[in-house]
C-alpha cells in the first residue's frame, strides 16, 4: 500500500488552483477543485 505525504496545506492552494510537488522523486500536479483535492503525474501528454 502506498504511502501518505504531505506537500502543502489545505490553505496554501485556493480552489481553482494547483500547484506542481517533487514526492520522492517523483513530480505531481496537485489541484484544488472547489475543496477537493486530487494529485495527478505531472506528465502532459500533448508533447507525446
């Protein structure tokens, strides 16, 4: 099972927001959606 890791606080990204997190070594997207919060591999696939 995976590990939990905290990279902001709840406060620091508003809702509409996101903000890019380095988490062991690995880089994530983590957005605010209206209080909700989702972390997503930082990896556009538009360049692919």
């Amino acid at each position: 099972m995976g590990e939990f890791v905290r990279v902001t606080g709840t406060t620091d990204v508003k809702p509409g927001d996101g903000i890019v997190a380095e988490v062991n070594g690995k880089t994530l997207a983590v957005f605010n959606e209206g209080g909700t919060f989702h972390a997503i591999d930082n990896t556009c696939i538009h360049g692919w």
